[in-house]
C-alpha cells in the first residue's frame, strides 16, 4: 500500500501557538503530529509513503532522517504553493501502485485503510473519501451520497444539527487521476473533486474512527490530551 501524506502546510492559525513550524511539525505531546501519522499508516499496513512537502520542508527531513520507519519513504517538495491538488499531482506522479491513499498531513481519521481500499475496488471508483458524521457543526462542508455511496453533490459550509463530512483520506486511482491532465497548481477539493462529482464516479465511505482537525487552536489543545492513548 502507497500513501501519500500532504505535509506542506503553513498553518497560519496555529503560529500563535507553534511558532513558525510547519503544521505537520506542531508537537502533541512531545512528538510532532507527523509521528502520529506515520504510526497510523504503518499500522494500516503502509508499504512506501510518499510526503508531499513544502514550507520549511528541511525542518522535517531532517527531523525524518532521524526515526526509524518500517516502509519506503520517499518525499517531494514545492518550490512554491501548488495547492492541495497540485502538492497531490506531484507525489502521485511518483507513486507506482494502482491504487494511492492519501492523507492530510494536519488531520487524523483513524480509518481502516484496508477496508477503504476494498470498498474503493469494488465500487469501481476514480476516488474514495471517508465520510465522518459530525453534529451541530458550521465549520465543514457537507458531503451528499446516494444509497449506493455516490457523491451527488458537496455543500458549502453552513450550520447543520448533523451531515457527513470530508474527512481528508482518500483512495485514488491513480490513472484515472493522472488522465485528468490537471494543471500544477490547483485545489483537489474545488477543481477536481466538486468540478467533476457530476460524473458520478466518486463514492463516500462512511467510517465512525476517531477524526480530529488540528488546524485551530482549540483543536490542537484537545489532541494533546486526546493523544495520550495513542503509544507510538
């Protein structure tokens, strides 16, 4: 299994908290939240990963160069933003397996990723996204599926007693995605999965695993204690 980790991010919301450090850098608990992703896909089953890098990605090759790890790692790196679409492009261009899973490097979806993947074959989808439900929210767009798991539509973000939600894994096909000619620089939410979910070749699997979203401050305190139970 090949996993891509998206771990370019600034974090401008948390550099009231962690400095000038890339996002995938902010410690929890003494260990960068990174450590905590790596420790989830190695033990999804994660064969090589593939780190898409960008804001001071020397903080954290360096810091990579110093873990022992049980899969391939490889890693490529931005010489300018390139956006979430195109940080993905990048590290899929490298991939060599038929089917990728990819990972935000700021979010933590403990899901199965074996079983993602299983439901991704069968359904014959170009991409899969784990779906959490979440309650009384304002701050996630809403994902709409069929009863066969089809992505009908993605909704703006709007207070809502309950919907499902994108909860940043994904399983993609890799040459369907590199048929798509897309340019370099673009946003895998905007112009890749809401410009082409008319097609009807992108399905939701709904998973119910631990989520939590760093990427403001509140978040990031509750991890600190939420993280304990999980031994790296």
């Amino acid at each position: 299994m090949e996993v891509i980790i998206l771990a370019g991010g600034l974090g401008t919301r948390l550099q009231g908290v962690i400095g000038a450090s890339p996002k995938c850098m902010a410690p929890v608990n003494g260990q960068p939240f990174l450590a905590y992703l790596l420790d989830y896909v190695d033990k999804q089953g994660a064969t090589r990963v593939i780190l898409s890098l960008g804001y001071k990605h020397k903080m954290v090759i360096d810091w990579l160069e110093d873990q022992e790890l049980y899969f391939e790692l490889d890693y490529v790196v931005e010489d300018e933003p390139l956006g979430t679409g195109g940080g993905i492009l990048a590290a899929m261009e490298q991939a060599e397996t038929d089917y990728v899973a990819v990972v935000n490097g700021d979010t933590m979806f403990r899901v199965n990723l074996k079983e993602q993947m299983k439901f991704h074959i069968a359904s014959e989808s170009a991409t899969t996204l784990a779906l959490k439900e979440m309650h009384k929210f304002d701050r996630y767009g809403i994902v709409e599926t069929d009863n066969k798991g089809i992505i009908r539509a993605f909704k703006e973000k709007q207070a809502v007693e309950s919907g499902l939600i994108n909860g940043g894994v994904y399983i993609i096909d890799r040459e369907r995605f590199l048929a798509r000619n897309l340019p370099d620089k673009f946003s895998f939410e905007k112009d890749y999965l809401e410009k082409f979910v008319g097609e009807k070749k992108f399905y939701g699997y709904k998973n119910d695993g631990y989520f939590i979203d760093i990427g403001i401050p509140d978040d990031y305190a509750k991890a600190q204690e939420d993280f304990k139970s999980f031994k790296l």
